[in-house]
C-alpha cells in the first residue's frame, strides 16, 4: 500500500539498481525468497538453513538437519512450508510453524535439485546425482510414492503410432537414435510448469523433455523431446506469462526458447491422446536432429541465445522476473563478479549490477519488494540490490508541491474570497456525501502483483535473548 | 438537522468491573486477537490480565516504574507491549508471565505502542516527539522517525504493514513508510486557522482511509491518498425530553464535542449484514458510535460514570466491545444479534 504514496516513476523501475545491504549468517550457498518476499531462506554450506526476515534482515530461524551442502530450497505458494535438498542424499520438507521436519526421505546419492509441485506441497520431483529422476508423492506419511521419471527422449510408441500414425513410412528411423546411444541420460534439472501438469526436465545431452503428469496413461512418461543443445542443460526456467524457457546450457549460452501457442491445446486441453502431429515432429526431429537446431516441426523455437561473446563467460545461475520480462544470470569464474541482465523481447542487455567483489553463484529475484539477491561464493554473504527511492520532500509538509520548473502563479477566481461560516460548512458537508468503503482490500498492488496473505513465521521469544543482547542497550 | 431516529439499544452490558480502590487511574483495554483474555493498564504501572468471557483476573504486571499510557497485542496474542512514562516499552510474556524484552531509547514518556500484522515490528510514539520502529527479536531500534514538532499521541500501521501513520500535538498526522523510514504524507485539516492537536488516529479496515480524533472534539475520516476529509463526525448536544417515554433523549442544534481534553480512542465496527460504525469514547462517560456512510449517532452507550471513556476496544469486528474509564471502571459490551 506503501507504493501508493511513492513517486510513481521510481514504483515503475521494473528492477533493482544499487547494492544496498549484505546479509551475514554462515556461507550460504543457494537462496530463494519466499513469495511474498517478505523471507529469504539461505542454505548453508554445513548443511544449516537460516531464514531472513525481509523487515528487519535478521535471521529468525535457524533449521538444522542436513548434513552436507543444500543444493536447493523451495517455499511452498503459502509459505509455510519449505522443501531443501543436500549432498547428504536427503530432501526434506521443513514446517515452519514448528520449525521441524516433517517428511524425510534419504536417496541413494547426492541430490541436485528438488522442485514442489505448484499447489500440492506434498508432491515434489528431484534429480539425483548420476541415477533417474524421481517423482515423490508424500502427503501420506506412512506411504510415500517414489516413482522414477525416464530421461531417454521420447520415442513414440510402435503400438501406439502405428495404430494411428499415418506416415508411418518414417517409422524405421525412429530405432536409429536408440541404439547410438550408449551412455544413460541423466537429468540435471525438473521444472514443473502450467499448474504442475507437465514437467520439463534438462539432460546432459542437452534434451529438453516433456513429462506428463496427467493422470492417465502417459503419466510420468515423456510426451515431447526436443535437442537444443549439445550440452548439459543446467538450469531450465519458464516463464508461462511470455511462453518463455529459458535454458542454461554448460555451452556457456541461455537459450530462450518460445512456446508455440497450439502447444497448450496440444498438450494440455487434450493431454490423454498424444496426436499424430507430435509423432510427426518427433519423427523430424529424430532424422534431422543432428544437423539443425530450428527445425520447423519443433514445438519451441530458440529465439534468442544469450551469451558473452567477449569473455565467454560460463553461467552459474539464472533467474527472471515475474513477468518473465528480463532475465538475470550469475557469472562463472573468479575474475567475474557482476550479474547481467537482458530484456527477453530483444535480447538486449540491460544492466550490469555490479557491487561485491568476488563471484556470485546463485541469485533470486523478490518481485514483491523489486530486489535481487545474491550469495557470493567466496564470502558465504548474501547481497541485496534495491532501489532507494529518494525521500520526497514536499510530502513532509502538507501544502507544498515539488516542481521541476519555476510556474507563474494564476490566481483562482474564488481564491481569496471570504465566505461565511455557514457556507463554508455546507460545502464541506456536501462534499461528504460520497459512499466511503473502509472494507474492501485491493487485490493487486501499485506494480500489479497480487496481494496474498502469507504465512508468518511465529517469533519465539525467549528471556535469555534478551540478556545476551543487553549490553548493546544503553 | 433534527431528531429523526431512535436510539436503539444496539449493546447490552456483559459485565463491568468497578474502579479500584486505592484510587489509580486507568489508562488503556485492549482484547487479545485471539478473544481470550483483554489486559488493562492503568497509571500507578501495572497492568492486569483478565479472561474476557467473565472478566477473571488471570494474572498482574509489575515492572514499570511509572504510569503505563497504551498497551498493544501481539498479533499472535502471546505478547504484550506496554508504553510508559519510565520512557520504557515492556514486552510481557504470557506464558512466561514475566517481562522479557525491555526497549530503551525514547527520552521521555512513552505515549503509544503498535505491532504490524506480523508482529516483528514494533512502533513507538513518545513526547519525545519521536517516532520509533523497534526490532522485537533482538529488541533494538531500527529507525527513529523525528519529524513530528510536538508529542506524538497515537501511532498505527496499515493492514498490510508497509505504512505507519503518526498524529501528533503538533496538529499533524503523518504517514511513513515503514521499511525505509520515509515520510510519505502529511495531512492538515485545512479549514482552521490553527489546527488542533491530534489525540487518536486509526487506519480503516482496508487501510485507505485513516480516522482522526482531535482536540478541536471532532472525528474525521479522511482519504489520506487525495488528503482530503471524507466524513466528519461530530457530538450534538441532548436535552432529555420531556414528552418521550422511557427516558428518550432529543437531538439538539447544539454541539458538544467528543473530546478536548483527553484521548479517547476510536473503532471502526464492521459486522457483517450491518451498517458500519464509527465508535468513540467521550469525556463524559459514554460510548458514541456514528453511522459510517450518514454520520448520524446511532446508539449511545453510557458507562454510568461521569469519566472520560479513555479505550475502547473491539473483537470479532465489533461483535464484542471493551470499554476503560480514566476512574478504572471496565465494561465488556455484547452487539445484539
């Protein structure tokens, strides 16, 4: 409500431009905000996670579980809930209001990432360390579902083509990338995306899949593939409002890929029957895929590639905004230290956020608060770029307005008439006549972000806190 | 403007708990957001908790060396932050029933006391004339907001917690930005020549307009984004009729005021399926509740004494309402279905 009542050109500013604050609490390797933004969870190298309060940026909870590195962290849509992954091969799902764990599960090697599913806060997927993605689904505790997800790329089936496949004289080349294949696939990053429907899941060979979660027959199966890359895809990020992914490749290039809009019908309105028309982009894909990367069948077009030509400068993480309008990205290597920023409808960079000295590995952008975080790599800190909006002066005294130029003063007509009392009160009262609501919240804020309620961390306050910090007191 | 209504018993008394005896003011009620219990403070330093459904004394505060002016709730209701005029807040623990944080930093009396919704933050107004925003977990001061000219009287904080608004003797109510300590706004009442001190300020429900008490003993609601005043509610003076049965009361030309000596508090009332109300205390000892949309009195409650209704308090939107008398007298009020 507070934006209201700023200098609306200043509200506008789509991202932050100065390093304003660095937040110390252990060597936080991996961050995410929270989505209101009004927490940042920070995991540690020792395996701890401490959570920031956004108002007063100090930590207010602790949680101590993991026991190797956390390699990812994610808040449920309320808030309430927070799901970490380490190298210790666990993956939990932490309670906030009791601070506790209240699911565990422990795999059979180090986890790279584990991605909620957007409503459901008991079902999650992971990738694992040189073994198959899995789904999980543990809103039974005493049940947990473990089911593997297939990283091969989609080769359709030949019950299923033949029965329905036309062209079927392209068939024969289908076994063909089969059989070249000699090493497993391994997934590196699972995205669930369109309410958690679909699951788009980077390969180290540079696939990007398509797995339904539709419960039907094809669920947990790969419905698309397509090559956009010859190497590992790292990182995949959507951005569902533009039918925008972006894909962070080890090739030191982001690829953005556009989504074409009769892929929703196709995969979302009628998701039970995979059509022919899929069989016959899979079927172009398969024989043309070493050769081009646009091909005209595919479902995602690579319109942009974002790299720096210059320093060919490797990734470590990037991330967009809620509109999915520009996009940030963390720098690999000591010498660099700064994180780019492109738009996405040209490609064009933007900003260089500069500010620490050393490199930034992973980043999270607060939409909420229009804030980047970032942790270094060196330091553990965590680094915040804002916008300090300049304090209006006018607003401290009532009758005064701020102006560029000098305005030659016209006088009102009435200005300086003098009225009797009467007059003055029964215009007043007339002017009271409107209907005033003093109930109804406004949904959206001044940048047009939803205003949600959001759960709130309960304070445990305890005596001894407060003898300890006592002497700072005077 | 005439008498052409009634005045219904909307409210019917609970309970009340007399002053006490040793002759101590009280100073503030406020209910618990959770409806269990309602704490009242008073100016020999204490402050009592009782259990609201049949006002049991449930457990007493001591620790302050002066008078305590306003207590304040912890959104969570297991904390309560209480302003003195030992130019200290206390933070009491319920379950611990003891203090557990104690905020230093004003350098005179301790007027008011706020939390956000989140209760991490808590704001302070003083007669320092300084406003503060304190950092409940650690119990230190984050910023310090001096731009008020007089005492400040009476804080509050948006809904969604991002704006902190500030009335002040100085005849001001200004609004901050709670995270960057930044003054946003300031509003006037501009049809005096003077102004008068503010005593009382209070965000709607939704939190775009902001209802003011001053000194001048009148009520404004105003639309703090285009600063202009939407509705003024003002007391008219009553003259016992001798024609009406039952000790009605009729409507005079005459205006009283509200208040023009002590702060008395306001709230908004919004049941559902009713019209909603302005409520205030007044200097003499009753309880006005105004018709939001008409400005019109619709019912009055008259505590029997002839004190200053220094605090009122509502729960469940108004559904029940607590009233504190500067003579220490308590009531506890029920709306009728």
């Amino acid at each position: 409500m507070n934006l209201l009542l700023l200098d609306p050109f200043e509200v506008a500013k789509e991202y932050p431009e100065t390093l304003t604050n660095s937040l110390q609490y252990g060597h936080s390797r991996f961050l995410k905000f929270n989505k209101k933004g009004d927490y940042l969870a920070s995991g540690l190298l020792d395996g701890s996670i401490c959570i920031f309060d956004a108002d007063t940026n100090q930590v207010i909870a602790v949680l101590k579980q993991h026991t190797g590195v956390v390699q990812s962290l994610e808040w449920s849509n309320c808030g309430r809930y927070l799901l970490s992954s380490s190298t210790d091969c666990k993956v939990l799902l932490w309670d906030l209001k009791t601070k506790t764990v209240i699911r565990e599960i422990i795999f059979e090697s180090a986890v790279w990432t584990a991605q909620l599913h957007p409503t459901n806060t008991f079902v999650f997927v992971c990738t694992i360390f040189n073994d198959d993605p899995v789904y999980v689904d543990w809103s039974n505790e005493n049940d947990i579902r473990i089911l593997k997800i297939p990283t091969t790329p989609y080769q359709p089936e030949q019950s299923l083509t033949s029965d329905k496949n036309e062209d079927g004289d392209k068939h024969i080349e289908e076994p063909e990338p089969k059989k070249q294949k000699k090493s497993k696939d391994l997934a590196f990053c699972v995205k669930f995306a369109y309410n958690g429907k679909l699951m788009f899941m980077g390969t180290n060979k540079g696939w990007l899949n398509i797995i339904s979660n539709f419960d039907n027959s094809s669920w947990l199966k790969t419905i698309y593939s397509q090559k956009i890359c010859s190497s590992h895809a790292k990182q995949i990020v959507i951005s569902e409002k533009t039918s925008k992914i972006f894909v962070n490749c080890s090739d030191r290039i982001i690829r953005q890929l556009s989504i074409h809009e009769d892929f929703i019908t196709k995969y979302l309105k009628n998701p039970s029957e995979p059509t022919k028309d899929e069989g016959k982009s899979e079927d172009s894909e398969a024989s043309g895929a070493s050769a081009t990367e646009n091909n005209e069948n595919d479902e995602f077009e690579i319109e942009l590639k974002y790299q720096d030509v210059v320093n060919r400068l490797q990734w470590n993480s990037i991330t967009i905004n809620h509109n999915g309008e520009y996009l940030i990205a963390s720098t690999y290597g000591s010498g660099a230290h700064d994180i780019y920023m492109w738009e996405t409808t040209m490609g064009s960079l933007t900003k260089v956020l500069e500010g620490p000295k050393e490199e930034l590995f992973d980043i999270d952008w607060n939409n909420k608060r229009c804030c980047i975080g970032a942790n270094g790599l060196d330091s553990g800190y965590v680094y915040l770029w804002t916008n300090i909006i300049p304090q209006k002066w006018s607003a401290l005294a009532p009758d005064f307005v701020e102006i560029e130029e000098n305005v030659e003063y016209s006088e009102q007509e009435d200005e300086f008439d003098i009225l009797p009392n009467e007059e003055i009160n029964q215009r007043q009262l007339n002017e009271e006549d409107e209907h005033v609501d003093i109930i109804t919240k406004d949904e959206v804020d001044a940048r047009g972000l939803q205003e949600e309620e959001s759960f709130v961390i309960p304070m445990i306050l305890k005596k001894d806190i407060d003898l300890s910090d006592g002497e700072d007191v005077d | 403007m005439t008498a052409d209504y009634s005045f219904s018993n909307l409210y019917n008394s609970r309970y009340s708990l007399p002053p006490r005896s040793n002759g101590s003011k009280s100073t503030c009620i406020k209910i618990s957001p959770d409806g269990q219990y309602f704490a009242v403070s008073t100016s020999d330093s204490t402050i009592a908790i009782h259990t609201l459904a049949s006002g049991k004394l449930k457990i007493k505060f001591h620790g302050h060396t002066k008078g305590v002016s306003d207590i304040c709730w912890s959104p969570d209701s297991h904390y309560l932050a209480s302003a003195s005029d030992d130019r200290t807040i206390k933070l009491w623990g319920l379950a611990e029933a003891q203090c557990i944080r104690t905020f230093v930093g004003h350098s005179y009396s301790v007027s008011c006391v706020q939390f956000n919704y989140k209760g991490n933050l808590l704001i302070s107004g003083s007669a320092d004339e300084a406003i503060r925003i304190w950092d409940v977990q650690r119990g230190k001061c984050l910023k310090t907001l001096s731009t008020h000219s007089d005492p400040i009287s009476s804080v509050d904080v948006s809904w969604d917690g991002t704006i902190l608004a500030s009335g002040s003797y100085d005849g001001l109510i200004r609004l901050f930005d709670v995270l960057s300590g930044q003054c946003l706004k300031t509003l006037m009442y501009e049809m005096t020549d003077s102004s008068f001190p503010i005593s009382y300020i209070k965000f709607s429900p939704n939190g775009k307009y902001l209802l003011s008490s001053s000194l001048d003993g009148v009520i404004r609601l105003w639309n703090y984004n285009n600063n202009k005043v939407v509705k003024t509610y003002r007391n008219h003076r009553y003259k016992p009729s001798p024609s009406a049965t039952g000790g009605g009361q009729v409507y005079g030309d005459e205006e009283l005021s509200v208040a023009e000596k002590y702060t008395c508090s306001t709230e908004f009332i919004t049941v559902n399926n009713k019209p909603s109300m302005i409520a205030s205390g007044t200097e003499h000892g009753n309880i006005l509740m105004w018709d939001l949309d008409t400005k019109k009195i619709a019912t009055i409650l008259s505590t029997g004494e002839d004190s200053p209704v220094l605090q009122i308090d509502t729960a469940q939107s108004g559904k029940v309402l607590a009233s504190v008398t500067l003579s220490g007298l308590v009531q506890v009020w029920d709306l009728q279905e």
